[in-house]
C-alpha cells in the first residue's frame, strides 16, 4: 500500500508505516503526480482535497488531520467510493488555551480584568464549548452562539446573533461554509463590527474566509475595535500586511498546533485507516508524545497574596505558551518581498515549536488561594495546593 502525506502531520511516516510505504510532501506540494498511483491520502489544512486531485488516481482512503473540512469535496468523495475521516475535537483544547493566552495578553496590555467581562463565542461546537468552560472559569459571562446547534437542541443557552454581537470580546469559532442558511463566508463584514460594542475586541481562530479582510481593517482604523487577535487570514499564505499590523496579536494560523492536538488528530486518522483497511491499530498516544518541557509551576504564599490573580495567570500561562514569540515571529513577514512571503508563512507552521497543553504542566498553589487554584485548574492545569 502506498501512502502520500502531508509532512506537516507529526509522526505520520512513523505511524502509518505500520500500513504501507508513506511518502512525504510539503501540504500545497501535494498534487495529481503525488497521488496518481497512491492508495491512501493524508492531509492538513491546506491541500484541496476534490476531483482536480483525485480523479484518475487509485486513492480508496482520504482523511485530514485537522477539524476543519472546508478544503474536503465531501460530496465528491462519496460519488468516488473514496473512504474518509477528519479528527474533530482533536485540537478543541489547543484553540481554547489559545484564546485564554491572547485575552490574558490583551488584558495586560490595555490594563483590564477578564473577570466580570462578557464575551459572545459565536460557534459552540467543540472548540468554542471548550472556550465557553475556560472563560466561565475566569469568571467571564458567555453568550452563546450557534444556529445549528440551536435547532438540534432546542436550548435556550443558545444566544441569537446580535446578543453575542453585544459582549466587550467577540471571538469566533465557526466552520467556513459558503452557502445555505448558515453560511458563514464573510460573516464578519462591515454591518457585522457596525453592530459591535464601541470599544470591543474581537477574536478570529476559525478561517480566514469568516472574515472580510476590509471590513477588519476598516473597524481597526476607525478605533471601533478595542483590541484585535488574529490567527487566521484571508489568502493565507499571504495575509493582509496592513491588517496584520493593526492586529494586537497576530500569528500564522497555528492556534491549534498544540503538539497534543497534532498527536491526537494523528491517532484519529490513524485509527479511522486501520478500521477502514481492517488492520489492527498498534500505535498509541504514549509512542508520540515526549514529557513536558515544563512539569511543574511553583506559586509561593507571598505571590499568590501580593499579586493580582490575572497576573498570576498571565505569567504561568506564559511559561507554557509564549503566545508574544508566535506574533513576533509572523511580524517578521511584513518587511519581506511579497514573493517570499507565502514560503515564509508556511515556513513558520512547518518548523512549529513543540507546544504543549496545560494538563502537562502541575502547578503548586498555596491551600488559601482558592480563587487562583479554581481559575488554573478552570483553564486546564493540573492544580495542587499545599502549605
């Protein structure tokens, strides 16, 4: 069995060499020629996965290590008898730490609490669930947002539009879909920041395509906007350099590359293959994932008593994920020939440092700190407290 793979997904050669010979391609490298005479076909993000790929290749089995599944023809897939999985949720966890690191930077930079503060999560699917849980840990009020969901459930804790619209933080965690009564191409467009509170901030995590590049740059502009964190990009690997400067934050699409989520989107299209292929799966999480760099966190009596909790958390969140070297790394982009510039984005996610989730990291906290221990283990830390 021959297997053409995006080397992007860690440990892809190691892992699926167990089912056949797997080669290796940059994601925007993977073309016709690449798949003609493969049977199985693994990807990430950035490969169109459709009939201009596949048709005329033997492919049986495609699958995307990623949640999102805008780049999959779904519908082609099915009409070619190709076999198919994504890894939904895999990297749910990343993308909420993510959005707690950026809204902890951003409250240190405008000098605000996040506690008492209303955010509208517009998405509540797997990651923007787990957003909810991280910011009501905080001590934030969540509004939520998420039409399909709304319909399916019938729950009332689903939020129309305009009331999430309404919170001082905006974050969005949406599939891109282009068509239908919950298209969400564009949705963040100009009649879209017109209705935002003066002053809020507004997060993008989902896809590029969710926003209108113009529409972002003329709220930044205007000072209607209070903050800006963007991950994703219109036209990535080029993102807007103008829009990418008025962001407060901005990093090269990598949100959820915690090395867990990788490892665990690995393991779903892994173990989707060998069910496919009616193999016996013999790889697990504990032959990919190394020890934390940072096992332990330890917060004295006299910190956690003289310091601001949200400090606290700022700094601890810190020595896991330096959310500020993501965002002056992908500033390093602006002054580059606009012909170098889309390598160099990709070049940023290939060479992704290993980034490890909170669980890994145990942080001692003083027994009276109750509200720094409830709020660290909220965001997904491994809390004990002692003394």
């Amino acid at each position: 069995m021959k297997i053409t793979a995006d080397q992007n997904i860690p440990f892809v050669k190691e892992c699926f060499e167990s089912l056949g010979q797997v080669r290796l391609y940059g994601g925007r490298q993977i073309t016709r020629d690449a798949v003609r005479d493969a049977d199985v076909l693994l990807v990430r993000s950035i490969t169109p996965v459709d009939e201009a790929l596949l048709s005329g290749s033997r492919v049986k089995f495609a699958a995307t290590a990623t949640i999102g599944m805008d780049h999959i023809d779904r519908a082609y897939l099915e009409r070619a008898g190709i076999g198919f999985a994504s890894a939904p949720g895999s990297n749910a966890n990343s993308v909420a730490e993510y959005v707690v690191a950026a809204l902890l930077a951003l409250g240190k930079k405008y000098r605000f609490t996040l506690e008492g503060r209303s955010i509208g999560i517009i998405g509540a699917g797997n990651v923007g669930s787990r957003v909810d849980a991280k910011c009501r840990a905080l001590g934030m009020r969540t509004v939520l947002n998420d039409p399909p969901l709304e319909r399916e459930t019938g729950d009332e804790k689903y939020r129309p539009l305009a009331e999430a619209m309404g919170g001082d933080i905006v974050t969005l965690h949406t599939p891109l879909t282009k068509e239908g009564a919950d298209k969400t191409f564009h949705l963040a467009d100009e009649r879209f920041f017109a209705a935002m509170k003066p002053g809020a901030i507004f997060v993008n995590t989902a896809r590029g395509g969710v926003m209108d590049t113009a529409a972002v740059k003329g709220a930044a502009a205007t000072g209607k906007l209070g903050g800006l964190t963007l991950d994703v990009w219109e036209n990535e690997p080029n993102p807007d350099g103008d829009l990418l400067e008025k962001a407060d934050l901005s990093t090269p699409h990598i949100a959820g590359y915690s090395f867990d989520g990788k490892v665990n989107g690995l393991l779903m299209i892994y173990r989707a293959a060998c069910d496919f292929f009616g193999v016996e799966p013999t790889h697990t999480e504990g032959d990919f994932l190394p020890a934390p760099d940072v096992a332990e966190i330890a917060i004295s009596k006299e910190q956690a008593e003289s310091r601001p909790v949200e400090q606290i958390l700022y700094d601890t969140v810190g020595q896991v994920y330096a959310i500020g070297r993501d965002d002056l790394n992908l500033r390093r982009i602006v002054p580059l020939p606009e012909g170098q510039r889309g390598a160099y984005f990709d070049r940023l996610r290939k060479e992704y440092p290993v980034r490890r989730e909170f669980q890994n990291t145990a942080v001692r906290v003083p027994t009276r700190a109750g509200d720094l221990a409830e709020k660290l283990a909220g965001i997904g830390f491994a809390v004990r407290t002692e003394g």
